[in-house]
C-alpha cells in the first residue's frame, strides 16, 4: 500500500493522496491450482486556488478469481473471471462511471522440441451507469503456432489475433519546421499559392523536408474490431547437402513464403468479425495485405547465386480527407556470382506494378507499370573494402489520366569501407538522364520521377562513422545534387550518439 501527500512544485496541486493496495492467493493441489486478486487504487489530486478535485483524479476497485490445471512453465490451461468498478470526477466529486465483466482463458496447449501452441482469449463487457450511453463489449484473443517437419526440412509459424479497440479519424494540418527536421514537402500543383492537404509528399530529399504533420484536437474515434492473421513457410532442403542424384540437387534450394492480412471493421454492438479473409466492404475501414516469396539458388554463397521474389500489397486507410487505397505488386530476379574472389558481378531485373485510388482527389490517381534493369560489377579488395560501378535502366507507364512516361537510365559508382579501427565509410555518386512525357509538376509525376526532375541529374552522398569510446560515437552524412534547371544543393548533418 502507498499513501502520500505533497504540494507540487508548480503550486497548482496541494494535498494530493494516492492510495494503492494489490494482493493475490494462490492454492496448489498438485497440478491443479486456485485463486483470486484483488486491486484498490484511489488517487486524488486538489487544485489550491479552489480545494476542488483536479481531472486528474481517479479510483478503481478490481477483484477476481481464476483456476488453473497443468505445469504454468510448460502444457497448461487457466479459466478466470475479473469483476472492475471505475469511478471517475463528476460534478466535483468521485462517482460511478461504469463497471466491466471479464472472461479470460490462458494456455499453453502443447510444448515440445519443435512444436509449441498456445491460446489467451479474453471477453470483456463494458456496462454504463449513464442509461444513455451502450455497453461495450470487447474480444481481445491471440493463437501462436510454431512446428517443424521432416526433420527440420519445412518450418511453420501461424499467428491469428483479434482486437476490439478505437481508431481516430483525425484532421490534420502541416507546420512549417527547418529544412531537414520535418518528413513532408510541399508541391504546388495547382499554382494558386494555397497550401493543400492533397499538395503534400513525403520528402525524398533531406533539404525538401520542410513540414511536419500536426492532429488538430477535434479527433472523432470510431469503434473497431480488428483482426489479423499471419502465416510463414521456410524450406530448407540444405540438410541434403551431402546426399545424392535428385536430393542433391534439390540441397541448392531455399524458400521462404510469408503472407499477412489485417482488416478493420466498424463495431456495432458485439458484431465481432472473426474471419480475417472476409470479402465484404460492409463497414469496411482499413485493409493491410502482404504476400511475400522468394525462391534461393546457392543462397549466400555467390557463385551463381539466384534468388527470384514475388512481392504484393495491398493497403486501404481510413483518412479525414477520405479513404485512399494502394496496391503494389512486384516481380524481381537477382543473380551474383564471384569471380577470383576479387570480381562480383550481379544483374538485378523487375516488373512491377503501383496502383493509387483516392477517394476524393482523383489528380493523385494513378497505375504505374513498370520494368527495371540493373548490372553491377564490384571489385573487393578485401572483406572490409569495395568499388562499384552500376548501370540502371527503367521504363514506367501510367495507364490512366495522361498517360505519362518516363524512361531513365542512370549510371554511377560507390564505395564502402570498414577498417578494423572501428570507422567505416561509404559513398555513391549517380548520373540521372530522364526522358518524361506529360505534366512535370504533377502528383503522378512526382512519383514516377522519385522526386528528381526531368532531364540530367546528379546525386551523390558521403556517410562516416566512428566509434569513439564503447558508449560513444559520431556520424557525419553529406548528400547534394544538381539538376539542369538548379543550382547544386548541399546539406549534412553531424550526429553524436551515446549509450546507455
């Protein structure tokens, strides 16, 4: 228990007492056990100028009881029940604002080597002493599964979670802060001079990032049920290294698959929406899919390595300004090979596809195709040193609006360097040569040109790092570029980090 009484150093609270009291029995019968909790908090806090009880001021009783089978530390299963009394500040005074019920079961349904499940389900049912105010129900739950097969050669980890809860459809604004400090730029599309919110981008260069994203205080939360399921698979036919004829063969493979979906719905009421694959817009507020696979060829060893990966997302937010949809999807093969353990040379090629649909501002639509190409060759000089030299070429498509293009061809060379006085340093220098056809100064272009403009460019960038002391080290960056139509912009900063 805890009781105290003190006047703050601001003078705005006096005799402030805060009050906190927990306890929990528990009663073993072999593998059985029994108990209950108990929970007391009262905080009260009082303004001097009047005595009166501050906002702050709060107290909650919670008591409970709970059974419980099997060893906690490994297979087990527990049942308990949790009764809460919430009193809050009404009309000066501490009051009854409501009271909760909940339902909950923890488990560990199997342990073993290579297996491992367990379930934690919690219902709660929030009731109003304000007639005019509804209960709220809330289903909280989570499943975890972990297993491996054929002797480690396939491993499979399932999650499945649902959540009740609020999210804020907030209005927001941009605020002006010093170049580098902020994450947005704007972008006058329309040439009227006004600040919009439709004119904001995410600042591909540090000296761009002038603004800052600010919620108003008028938020309005909507009541939510969420869930989300996640699924990963990993074949590992290494273990056949040393076998022969088709195992053999198939020993050079590697695959990693991992899928994730998230959806939120509006809750009325205890509608609560468990299946997270469900296809109905009904009540529809946010929608977050990944799909991600990638086949390996001699992973990791660089002689003529390959790895091809299909990528493909999906994302649906709910905005003050409508709802804005994205879906991307990519299809990319590297290769790498090492010649001489001095050469390596790797070709990176992509398709893919970025589409955008905004409700309400239809300038910012847009479906992108497009096709990368991108040879590199790399001579090490050691395993702490590398030169580079690239070429990049690539060739997007708006399908809709005005059907912009864009060809680029980009070439460049970097470096990397790492001694074993605890310094590193990188660097990469890039020639740009666009060819765009349409508007330049339009959301779709800033996107297909990445922020640059059309026509010659160039970019360069210089990180150091040095460790200092085993707690201490600094990091100086430097970027500029350099367009037909500007003069060179130069910016860097210098970090100095410590820790603890």
């Amino acid at each position: 228990m805890q009781n105290s009484s003190y006047l703050k150093s601001d003078g705005n609270y006096a005799n402030s007492t805060f009050i906190r009291n927990s306890s929990n029995v528990r009663y073993n019968f072999k593998k059985n056990w029994i108990g209950s909790s108990l929970r007391l908090e009262n905080n009260k806090e009082r303004l001097v100028a009047t005595n009166q009880l501050s906002a702050l001021s709060q107290r909650f009783t919670e008591y409970g009881a709970f059974v419980g089978r099997g060893d906690s530390t490994k297979v087990f299963v527990e049942l308990g029940y949790l009764q809460r009394l919430n009193d809050s500040l009404q009309n000066g005074v501490l009051e009854r604002v409501n009271t909760s019920q909940s339902y909950y079961l923890k488990s560990k349904l199997l342990q073993t080597k290579t297996r491992d499940l367990s379930l934690f389900v919690n219902y709660r049912n929030l009731k109003y002493v304000d007639a005019s105010r509804q209960n709220e129900p809330s289903l909280n739950s989570r499943l975890l599964y972990n297993d491996q097969y054929f002797n480690q050669l396939m491993q499979v980890t399932t999650a499945y979670e649902t959540t009740s809860g609020t999210i804020a459809q907030q209005e927001f604004t941009y605020l002006e802060v010093e170049a580098g400090q902020g994450v947005y730029t704007w972008i006058d599309y329309n040439g009227n001079g006004i600040q919009e919110l439709q004119e904001f981008e995410v600042a591909p260069f540090p000296d761009q990032a002038k603004y800052v994203r600010v919620f108003l205080p008028n938020q309005i939360f909507v009541k939510t049920h969420q869930n989300k399921f996640s699924q990963s698979l990993t074949l590992n036919p290494g273990r056949w290294q040393n076998a022969t004829g088709f195992r053999k063969f198939l020993s050079h493979f590697y695959n990693q698959t991992s899928f994730l979906i998230e959806r939120k719905v509006k809750r009325n009421g205890d509608n609560f929406d468990l299946n997270p694959f469900s296809t109905s817009d009904e009540n529809m507020l946010g929608l977050n899919t990944s799909f991600r696979t990638s086949l390996f060829y001699n992973r990791g060893k660089q002689k003529h390595s390959l790895t091809g990966t299909f990528i493909a997302n999906q994302l649906k937010a709910l905005l003050s300004v409508g709802s804005q949809e994205s879906i991307n999807r990519a299809l990319q093969l590297q290769y790498a090979h090492l010649l001489k353990k001095t050469w390596l040379f790797s070709l990176g090629t992509e398709l893919a596809k970025a589409d955008l649909l905004s409700e309400n501002y239809s300038s910012k639509n847009f479906e992108v195709r497009s096709y990368q190409a991108n040879p590199k060759i790399s001579y090490l000089f050691n395993k702490n040193a590398s030169w580079d030299l690239f070429y990049e070429y690539q060739a997007k498509n708006n399908l809709v609006g005005n059907s912009e293009k864009l060809l680029q061809n980009r070439f460049g060379t970097s470096f990397s360097y790492a001694s074993e006085k605890k310094f590193t340093a990188n660097g990469e220098f890039s020639l740009y040569q666009n060819k765009f056809e349409g508007d330049a100064q339009s959301p779709v272009a800033f996107q297909m040109l990445e922020g640059l403009q059309s026509g010659r460019n160039m970019t360069w960038r210089l990180l150091l790092q040095k460790n200092l002391t085993q707690f201490l080290d600094i990091n100086i960056n430097y970027q500029g570029r350099k367009t037909e139509t500007s003069q060179t912009i130069h910016t860097g900063n210098v970090q100095l980090r410590a820790y603890f």
